[in-house]
C-alpha cells in the first residue's frame, strides 16, 4: 500500500452504497457505512429460515453423546442449531414434569387430598403465552440448569470471531478458532479426526468442501441442514435507489451474488465498484460476470468496511471519471455530485 492509500475518516463520504444481507442482519454493515459518511441502501436479496422441525437437525441433536465435535461456519448456523435445541430439551422437561405431575395426582388419592401440590415452573413454562414461552427459552440470564449446554465430551470449533461469540454468549466453550475465517481452515487445525463423529449443522446450500475433507481424513461426518437460505425480494424503494445510481454494491456470501444478479437482469443501474467479503464470494461473482473490485482480506463485515476504506485512490477516481457521464432522473449518483461540488 502506498502513503497515499492511508484511510481518511471521510474516506466514503458521500458514496451510495448497496448492502445486500438479510434484513435481520444489516444493520452492523449500514451503521459502519453509515459512520464513515456513506448512503448505506439496504437491498436485501436473501432470508433466513429455520428448517422444518423433526428433520436431521432434530435428529442429530437427540443423539449429541455421539459426537466427539461439533463445527460451527455461521452465526445463523449456532443461532438456528440452539433454538431448535432448547425447543427440544424443554420439551424433554415437559414430559418430565408431566410424569412428576401424575405422580403426585396418585399419591394425592392416597393420602385422602391432604398434600400440598408441589411446584412446577416447567408447567408455568408450558402454559405461558408464546412470546412470553419464547423469552424464557432465550433470554441471556437463563440459569446453567435450564439452559442446556453441549455433552462434556464433545468439543466445539467455529469459523470466524462473530460465530465464536455467538457460541460464547451461549456459555458454550469454543475449542478452536482457526486463523482464517473459511471453512476449508478447519483442515488444516482440528488435527486427526480418524474415528471421529463430527456434526456440521450448517446452510441447506453450504459448500461440501469441509464435510468431504474431513470424511477424506477417516471422520465419521454428519452434515444437517441448520437453517435454510431462501431468495428474498426487496423493497420498491430498495429498487428505485438501485436504479437512481450506486457507487459500490456489497456482497457477503455467493447466495446474495446469485439472488442480486437473478434480480437485477436487464435492470441498468450503472457500473458501481463490486465489494466482496471474501474470495469465495469473489469467485462467485465472477463466475457470473461480474468485476470485481475490492475483496476483504478479512474475512467479516469489519474486514469489509476497511477494504472499502483502505479502496486505492486511483481505483477510486477511476471509477468516478467512469460514471460521470450517467445521468438518471433522480440526477447522478452521490459521489459524483460530490466530487462536482469540490
């Protein structure tokens, strides 16, 4: 990098730029934009779904003694994996308490009426409202007795810091974090897995790589569906900003470059710079035509943010001198402007 690449606080003042993550999960990536002086411009082009209940994910989690690991590559992967568990062991203790409540009903009859009914909170859990049953399954401060941890003998691994956290919030020990954030990183770290049962719970459209390189390596894998990546449909005001000009558009996964590109074929909205978060979603962008301009090093929303920041100035001006000449009914995109006012 030359001097002259040095960041300045007002690095994207003014730029428009495309944020394409699910609605739920956007706001890090626009607040960060938005702080350095951007027009962040929520496009969400996919959505998260749980899987359907009772499928593999269920199933895997009613055996869990059986894993020696557990690897984790999203946070939408610990976040899915652990509602569908609690939602599992509650219902573990409700069958319990259940059975405790037909015990008492027989001793009851013995005793002539006499004996005080014990307390149930598994009970009130069971008969409370849905949002009031919700935020008792997932509030933070749920004591280590209700909220159900991981078999001691099953070790943990996560890709990335922000899936580590996730875990962490959770009371879940992260046994290892490898240095890059991809999943074929996990190879190179977890040692010798021979003999092993491991279990990915992982995207419906998750790449085989790390589930083939472990099996390759004598594992036993088990790879469920945690949550499934679904297409989803912006706005009419994401789409008439999109049409009015953009400087950047953001893409954090190959699922948003593919949904972008099946919805915005034929649309004209310019030449903006192409911003990935990683050379996997790098190359799925350009496999289906794209240019791409600036991929993080890495591999997080952070690490995007500072490849934008850290964007050569003359890739910069480049860029600028190339779509000086689009004019839209909403008049030309915001770094233009700008860079006309100065």
């Amino acid at each position: 990098m030359h001097a002259t690449d040095t960041p300045r606080p007002d690095a994207l003042a003014g730029w428009r730029i495309v944020v394409t993550r699910p609605e739920h999960q956007a706001a890090e990536l626009c607040e960060r934009l938005a702080a350095l002086g951007a027009e962040p411009i929520p496009f969400p082009v996919i959505a998260i779904a749980p899987p359907e209940p009772g499928a593999a994910l269920d199933r895997a989690i009613a055996r869990l003694n059986d894993y020696q690991w557990v690897i984790f590559t999203s946070v939408n992967g610990v976040a899915c994996f652990w509602e569908r568990y609690r939602a599992i062991a509650c219902g573990r203790r409700g069958v319990a308490a259940d059975e405790r409540q037909a015990r008492w009903i027989r001793s009851f009859s013995r005793f002539g009426g006499r004996r005080q009914k014990p307390a149930d909170p598994e009970r009130r859990l069971r008969t409370a409202s849905r949002p009031e049953r919700r935020a008792a399954i997932f509030r933070t401060d749920t004591p280590a007795a209700d909220a159900p941890g991981l078999p001691p003998g099953c070790r943990v691994a996560a890709i990335g810091r922000a899936t580590a956290a996730a875990l962490q919030r959770r009371d879940v020990r992260v046994d290892l974090t490898p240095g890059e954030y991809r999943a074929e990183a996990i190879l190179d770290a977890i040692g010798d897995v021979a003999g092993l049962r491991i279990l990915l719970p992982r995207a419906d459209i998750a790449r085989p790589d790390l589930a083939l390189g472990l099996a390759a390596r004598g594992a036993a894998v088990d790879e469920v569906v945690a949550y499934r990546t679904i297409p989803a449909i912006p706005s009419q005001t994401a789409f008439e900003s999109l049409r009015a000009g953009v400087d950047v558009i953001t893409f954090t996964s190959s699922s948003t470059v593919r949904n972008f590109v099946a919805l915005t074929a034929g649309m004209d909205y310019g030449d903006p710079l192409i911003a990935c978060i990683g050379p996997v979603t790098a190359t799925a962008a350009r496999d289906l035509g794209l240019d791409v301009d600036v991929t993080a090093e890495e591999y997080t929303i952070e690490g995007l943010v500072q490849a934008l920041r850290l964007q050569p100035q003359p890739l910069r001006d480049h860029h600028l001198q190339h779509v000086e000449h689009i004019v839209r009914d909403q008049g030309r995109p915001n770094a233009v402007r700008r860079q006309e006012e100065q």
